[in-house]
C-alpha cells in the first residue's frame, strides 16, 4: 500500500504553538522532511520525537521530490516541515506535494501556524478579502510588481526581511501614496513580537528611527 505525504505546520516563534494531531503525526512518521535538519532537531529534541530527519529545502528539491516519490509509493509515511510554519507558504513544499498529487499519492495537509494571518487579522486593516503576496522580487521585476498592485483592493500581505523593510516600504509610499495605512508586525509569536501601525509616512519614520530587527510581515491596506 502507498503511504501518506503529511504536511505539517511548525511554530512560527513560540514552541506551544503546535498542535497535539502535529505532534503525533511527527512521532508515527516513517520519516521527517526538514527544510534545515538542525532547527528541526531543536523542536524535536523540545517534544522528545526520535524519527529519523532529511534534507527537503529550495536547493535540492528538484532532485529529491522524485525519491521521496518512490519511498511513499513503498508504503512509507512522511512528514514535511519547514524551519518555521507552514511549508508551501513562501517555503519548499508545492514541488513535492505536486509530485506525489500527480502520482496519486494521498497529501494531508495539517492547519496549523502560519504568520501571514496572525498579522492580518490583528492590523486592524478589511481581513474579509486579502491576498498573499510573499517575498517581493529582490531585484528584477520588484518595480513592476509593485506598480501592478497599487491599484488593488483587497488587504495586502508581504513578507520582507529587517534589511528590506524600511526600502519597501519607501517604494508602497512613492507608488501608493504616504496615506496610505499599512501595518508592520515583527516578531510574531515571540518575546518582542510588535506591531506598528499608521500611515506609510508614519510607519517610515518609526523605522528610521528605530532600526527593524526580526522578521516582519507587511499588511498593506487596498485602494479605497
């Protein structure tokens, strides 16, 4: 019989924040997708899991998707995991769920943390209709994307690094207008997770005065 691709959403910051279903679908796994085996050692060392871990990330993946294939289609059950969240959402994870979909394998998708919805629905900002926009391009394209989005309606979410912020939000302001409101969590889950909100204007000045640290998301309100 095949076995199962399983999933699984990891804590985003805060080590309680995994479910009891993810627990014991790591613990009965045959075999533990890791995007980086040593972060995942951590959780599993915190829950006491001992199963065994390999290597899944965006620079092997292409070649590992099709091995993982044959060795679920052997009757193995295996869990994929991301450093933090849900793998698939700006994360390795669509390949290999695509491969064995495609091959008729059973993929069970655990709901679980993710930080694109914690900092939507506590920005304040229509939470009704939004759409994920992830990792802007870093370099070609990035101009372009944002253009295409100045006139878009629904709440918008990012993700960027501390070394990107202050820049992105510099060019929603040159493109959007300073008005516009937007707001800026840090840190979700965790010991300094903030949140600041306002206007673009007021949010640069916050951050030019006050160096980013962390990871951020972006909620970035729609065309009025």
């Amino acid at each position: 019989m095949k076995g199962t691709l399983y999933i699984v959403p990891t804590p985003v910051g805060n080590m309680e924040d995994i479910t009891l279903r993810a627990l014991r679908v790591l613990r009965e796994a045959d075999l533990v997708l890791a995007e980086d085996t040593r972060t995942t050692s951590v959780l599993f060392s915190h829950y006491d899991i001992h199963v065994p871990l390999a290597s899944h990330h965006k620079f092997n993946e292409h070649g590992t998707a099709e091995k993982i294939k044959e060795t679920i289609l052997a009757g193995k059950n295996v869990a994929l995991v991301s450093d933090a969240g849900t793998p698939g959402i700006s994360d390795p994870g669509f390949l290999l769920a695509r491969t064995c979909a495609a091959e008729g394998i059973e993929v069970v998708t655990l709901p679980g943390a993710t930080a694109c919805i914690p900092a939507l629905v506590s920005s304040g900002l229509p939470c009704d209709r939004f759409c994920f926009e992830g990792f802007l391009p870093q370099k070609k394209g990035r101009q372009t994307k944002i253009q295409s989005l100045a006139d878009e309606e629904r709440t918008m979410v990012f993700y960027e690094s501390p070394y990107r912020v202050l820049k992105t939000l510099q060019q929603f302001a040159e493109v959007m207008g300073p008005d516009r409101q937007v707001s800026v969590c840090r840190e979700i889950s965790k010991v300094h997770e903030e949140s600041v909100r306002g206007t673009l204007q007021e949010v640069i000045v916050h951050f030019t005065e006050h160096e980013p640290r962390g990871e951020f998301v972006i909620v970035l309100a729609g065309k009025s």
